[in-house]
C-alpha cells in the first residue's frame, strides 16, 4: 500500500539552475525516442520542448532548496509515464491553488489534447526554461505564468498565502502556492469558462468547484487531495 503524500508549510524557496547530464535518458535514449514517437501519433499536439527536473533538495530551517537540470520532454514523460522508475531526479513544480471568497477550491479539468487528458489539478506546468532568471528557478514566476496561460486569470488580483504547501509523493514534490479571490467560487469558474470559450484550444476543458473532500474523485492526483484535506482540515 502506498504512503499518503507528506503535506508541510514551507516558509521560503532557494531553487538552482545546476544543468549536469541525466543517465537515465542518456542511457535509455533508443527507447524513450520509440517510446515518445507513439505518444505524439496518439496525441499530436504533443511538444518535445525544454523541461527542468530536481536533481538535489534540502530542506532545513522552513527553507526548502534545490537544484534543478534541463531535459527534454520526451525524456521526462518517458519517466513519468514508466513510473518514475529511481533515476536520481525529482519531478517538482509549482501551483497554484485557487481558493475562493466563499473557500472553495477550484481545480482545472485538462483538455483532450494534453498530456495529462481528463486530470483534474491545480494551475500548474513542469518548470522550464522560462523559469530561469539569474541562475535561480523563479517558482512565483512560474505560477503567474501557468495560472495566466490556464485560465486568463492575472496573479496580481489574488491574495496570496505567505510560504508555500509543500506535498510530497515520493519522486514527486508538488509546491502550491494559495492564493484567495474576492469573487465567489461561482463568479470565478463564470469568469474563467468564458476566458476558455474565447480560445481556440484551451488546455483546461472545465473548471471544477471542491468546496470539501466529499468533491474529491479518481481524477485528481494524491498531491492534489492532500493539499485539500489539509487546507479543509485548518479551516
């Protein structure tokens, strides 16, 4: 039976850019290449661009750090999509958990077109190099851009949490970043479905309201529901 995700506050992030090689798609290049070849005739709208992944962490003093390489994405969901076989890596990103007026959650449906098909999860993308500036992985960057791009909607309307809620699920380190709406859970799906009505190939297909774990379903991913559950819990 596996572990629940481990849930934490994080006070601050001191996140790296130290590129070095990554054996895993090194050595099993021939096969991910095969591997993704089928993906992209399944799902053509897949890209093979630039991912970071976290090679080295630390957490000490409410300060959580690490460093990060870069990899392609082909090599990345390879991993992923094997079960994250032990490959010296962690897959760790930022979110950004939408909590509205009211305390509700909500939570993106990801399109059809996506890698992630029917998942239901916070505003969030695996850092790239767009992260990147001065040699640090800008997370707070990375949750304006993912939240902008998903939903239409602009960081700077939001309040946001100090720290971070970290989840942790074995090689998978979720950051979430809450940031709480004056609108109503209602008016912000309202807002946000128009936002996806006005695009021609949305990446969300449908925004979804938890306002406790009983809107809980398979579709969401551990990290996601611990993130909740614990949230819901303080409340």
């Amino acid at each position: 039976m596996n572990k629940p995700p481990l849930v934490l506050h994080v006070d601050n992030l001191d996140l790296n850019f130290k590129q070095k090689p990554w054996d895993f798609a090194v050595e099993r290049a021939a096969e991910i290449e095969t591997y993704f070849a089928e993906r992209q005739r399944q799902t053509p709208a897949l890209w093979n661009g630039q991912v970071l992944l976290m090679h080295r962490q630390v957490l000490s003093d409410g300060v959580f750090r690490g460093d990060f390489l870069q990899t392609d994405f082909a090599s990345f969901s390879a991993w992923r999509t094997w079960g994250m076989p032990k490959a010296a890596v962690h897959d760790c990103f930022a979110s950004a958990g939408l909590v509205s007026a009211d305390g509700a959650f909500l939570l993106g449906v990801m399109g059809g077109h996506t890698f992630n098909s029917g998942r239901v999860y916070f505003s969030c993308g695996t850092p790239d190099p767009s992260d990147i500036k001065d040699g640090k992985v800008d997370f707070a960057f990375s949750v304006a851009r993912e939240l902008k791009e998903e939903t239409g909607l602009d960081v700077s309307e939001f309040a946001a949490e100090p720290g971070w809620t970290m989840a942790v699920d074995g090689a998978l380190i979720g950051l979430v970043k809450i940031l709480r709406s004056q609108q109503s859970a209602e008016d912000l799906r309202a807002r946000i479905l128009k936002q996806l009505a006005s695009e021609a190939e949305p990446e969300l297909a449908d925004i979804r309201i938890v306002r406790s774990p009983a809107d809980f379903d398979a579709r969401m991913p551990d990290f996601v529901k611990a993130v909740m559950r614990e949230h819901f819990g303080r409340r």
